[in-house]
C-alpha cells in the first residue's frame, strides 16, 4: 500500500523560499540572508529562525524542494543547500495564483480590537489610536524612503509591494485621522448608558412591551 503525502499547506513563508530557490540553490542562512537584502522581511514574518527552519523542513517533507548538497567549510557549520524541484515549482504557481487571486480573510488584530473598542470610552481612545496614527506615518515615511532610495530605472515591479504596503498604510493612517477628529469635535462617542439603552431597545419584544406600557399609562 502506498502512503501518499499530504499536500502542502501553503503560507506567505513558504511561497518566498519557493521563489528564493528559483533564483538559486540556497542554504538556510542564505535564504534568511536574501530575504533581508530583498526586504522580504516587511511581507513574511522571518522574526524567528526557527519559523524558517520548520517551513523548509515542511517543503522538503512535501517534495517541493530537495537537498541539493552539503557545504564543509572550517569557518562554518555544515550548511544544507536546498534546490526547488519540478513539483515545487508547479506548486509555487499554484499557490501564486491563489494568493493573488482570491482575498483571504487573515483576520488581523486590529480589527479584533476595533470591535471591542466600546470597552474604553472616548476620552481612553484618542490618545491609544494617536499612537497608532503616529507609527502608521512613521512607516508611510520609511516606505517613502525605500521608494526614494531605489535606483533609477529600477523596474516598477521590484517594488510592487512597497508600492501596496503604502497604499494600504496611507489609506488607514487617513482613517484613522478621521475617527481621531470625530472623536475629539463629539460626532463619535459613546458611554455604557448609551449603548445599555441601544441594547434594551433592541430586544426582542422591546416595542410590544413600550407600546403596552404606553397604553396603560394612557388609560
């Protein structure tokens, strides 16, 4: 009987390596290496060595990639070079495709917190959301740097997630300059009576039971 293996769950991480292993054969520390140098490290997270090691543990476990061979060298450990193969390059298409195809819902933290917002009041709010506002700019600003910095006639689309990345960091630091002037001119705010109230008259049966209260008063 023969025990097929389980496909590839696919991940930022995994599709980047894939690509890296296209330009090369790498080992572990050159791939780490070029996703600096190619700033992969604002669009994966390579925050810990070991997430790396475990993706190439997973891609090789799938028959994505494969060992290439063993580099000795008395100045280092003995380095593994890895080599995409024929599947992992179908795979990588695959995958490509998917990922620019179909929007995913990640559910990130800040929306998470958004909807528990109304724990804070208004007053609490404002200078926690001025913190953020004032990050996003800050990272608008480097991201503007890196686009200034990159040589001229560079190809539009080395940059392509830059140019994303700062679409997407401008479009909510706008935002968030918007909440943060509403909550401070009053047209946004809330307090536990205000939604208490909300709450009790959204209940089922709240406006039978308002409509008979205001019958027997009439009466």
């Amino acid at each position: 009987m023969t025990c097929m293996t389980a496909p590839v769950k696919s991940s930022p991480l995994g599709l980047t390596v894939l690509a890296l292993l296209h330009h090369r054969p790498l080992h572990p520390y050159g791939i780490q290496q070029l996703l600096k140098e190619w700033g992969k490290e604002q669009v994966v997270n390579v925050g810990q060595r070991a997430g790396l090691y475990r993706t190439i543990e997973r891609l090789q476990t799938g028959g994505l990639i494969t060992v290439r061979h063993t580099e000795r060298d008395q100045q280092y450990p003995e380095r593994t070079v890895y080599e995409v193969t024929d599947e992992g390059r179908a795979v990588t298409r695959q995958w490509l495709e998917q990922m620019l195809a179909v929007p995913k819902a990640e559910f990130p933290v800040f929306p998470a917190a958004l909807s528990n917002m109304l724990m804070l009041s208004p007053d609490e709010v404002a200078p926690i959301l001025e913190r953020r506002r004032k990050r996003l700019a800050a990272q608008r600003a480097e991201l503007e740097r890196q686009n200034a910095a990159a040589p001229a006639g560079l190809p539009r689309i080395t940059l392509i997630e830059n140019e994303y990345l700062l679409a997407v960091v401008g479009a909510e630091e706008r935002w968030l300059q918007g909440v943060l002037d509403d909550l401070r001119d009053g047209s946004l705010t809330w307090s536990p009576e205000m939604l208490e109230a909300f709450q009790d008259a959204a209940e089922p049966g709240a406006d039978a039971s308002a409509a008979h209260e205001s019958t027997e008063t009439a009466e």
